[in-house]
C-alpha cells in the first residue's frame, strides 16, 4: 500500500469521526466564572423548562469559577440568601458546531450533539445585589 495513503487515511478518520466543537470549541465541559461587587453565595444549575427552578446545582461563594457540562439547557443562577435575582443564562450553538456542517459529516455533528458540545454559556457572569 502506498504509505502516504496508510498516514492519511487515520488522519482523515480522525477528522471525520471527531466533531470541531468538541477538538476546537471546548469540548463537552465549560468553566464559568461568576463576579459581584461583594461575596455571595450562589448556586448554578441546570434550569427546568420555565427557568425557575435548577437541577444539579453547584455551590460556590463568589468570586468563583465553576466548570459545568455543556448540555441543551439554559443555567440558572441563583443566590442562596436572597441577594439578587435569580440569572438565567442561556445557551448558544457554539460557532465551532458549524465547522461539522461545512464538512457535512453526520458523524461529526452527532459527535458534538451527543457531548453537549455543540452548546456554550458566557464565560463570564456579573452579579448585582438587589
């Protein structure tokens, strides 16, 4: 066999079988960093369909930064003593995901829905009390 066909073809495979929100975009993970003008203690979770509750809610006492799983919903922030209204931040498709489309490969795309990585949340939120 030719030998730069046996180096191409894995490099190819990679390509494909590989989507660019997950190699390029970030992956299937996020850090999230939350400021306020003072410490509060937060919780950052996962937002029912309504935005008012939250599931798998992280704790953290701001200054903080959080890493959370990319998935198909929208972050809910809230303050556990009351400090500021709750926040709801709202996924994006994340612009790497269009990388999989221009190379139309469904492997790819799936790769990047299937991970979560085809979403992103800002990377940095700003709290103001109330």
């Amino acid at each position: 066999m030719n030998k730069k066909f046996l180096i191409a073809l894995p490099l190819v495979s990679a390509i494909m079988f590989s989507g660019c929100a997950t190699v390029l975009g970030g992956g299937a993970k996020q850090k999230i960093t939350i400021n306020s003008s003072k410490p509060m203690n937060i919780s950052l979770g996962y937002a029912s369909d309504d935005n008012k509750t939250a599931t798998s809610a992280q704790r953290a006492t701001t200054p903080a930064t959080i890493t959370i799983n990319r998935e198909n919903k929208n972050l809910l922030l809230t303050s556990d003593n009351k400090e500021f209204e709750p926040v709801v931040i709202e996924k994006e498709l994340n612009p790497w995901f269009w990388g999989d489309v221009l190379m139309t490969s469904p492997v790819s795309t799936t790769t990047d829905a299937v991970t979560g990585a085809m979403w992103k949340y800002d990377d940095n939120i700003t709290i103001s009390e109330k």
